[in-house]
C-alpha cells in the first residue's frame, strides 16, 4: 500500500514562515513593553520600521515580510479562507 500523496503548497509555507516570525516580532514587543497590536498596526499602516523594537532582532525580522503579502494572508485569516 501506497502512503497517499502530501501536497505541498508554497501558499501555506509562506504564510507559515510569516506567523511565526510575526510572533518573534510580537514577543520582542512585549518584552520591551509596548502594545504589539497597535505597534504591528502602527508599521502595516505606514511601513516605518520604527515601530518595531531592534530587540531580539525584530526590526531586521519584519522587514523580510511583504507587506502587501502580510495583508493578503491577515485578510485571508479574519475571513477564514
């Protein structure tokens, strides 16, 4: 008997990568004391990486996202699809 076939979809590993980075970016926030919600929201909106603490090298993290690709899966998650 054959194992069934998994499919791999670049889609779903990327998005992946994303959240556990946005989760690192997230925890550095924390640690550091700011609101990481409206931090993260403070750079999706205006793409300056100021927002973002250097701690736990979390600036140089987020900057590896696209933002536009960040926006798509956010939507694609509220939405449930």
């Amino acid at each position: 008997m054959h194992e069934p076939t998994m499919t791999f979809s670049i889609h779903q590993e990327r998005e992946r990568e994303m959240k556990q980075t946005l989760m690192v970016i997230y925890d550095a926030l924390r640690e550091k004391g700011y609101n990481p919600i409206n931090q993260l929201v403070g750079y999706i909106l205006s793409e300056d990486p100021t927002y973002i603490t250097t701690h736990n090298n979390a600036r140089a993290l987020i900057r590896r996202i696209d933002r536009d690709e960040l926006l798509q899966a956010l939507v694609r998650s509220y939405l449930g699809e």
